[in-house]
C-alpha cells in the first residue's frame, strides 16, 4: 500500500464495513482483510499496522476511508 496517496482507485482503498453481529466492524485495505474493529482507535492501529503513517488523520478523508 502506498503511504503517499491512494493511487488510482476509483474508490478509497481503505473500506470500515457495516457493524458485525459482535459489534465490531471488519476493516479491508484493498481487498485484505486487516481485522476487526470496535473503535476509531483499533482502525488506526490497524492501519498503522498496515504501514500507513499518520493513520489518526486518514479517518475522516474519503480518499482513503470508505
């Protein structure tokens, strides 16, 4: 995953999907599947996990986060 920009995606690469059964929302970059999330907090790591620096600011930027 590119840290400089989400490419050429026609989407943002990073997807936070409808609430599970559990109440946690599973979290894709690109297709991958990087766990499942019960806060903003457990995205961000997630998507520090992932590579991303400065993750906390990609949340509300729809270039990324879908």
């Amino acid at each position: 995953m590119d840290p400089g920009h989400p490419g050429g995606t026609d989407s943002a690469p990073i997807v936070v999907h409808q609430p599970s059964l559990t109440g946690g929302r599973r979290v894709t970059a690109r297709g991958s599947i990087l766990g499942l999330a019960h806060s903003d907090e457990g995205v961000v790591e997630f998507l520090r996990r992932a590579g991303l620096p400065g993750a906390e600011g990609l949340l509300d930027d729809p270039a990324w986060v879908n």
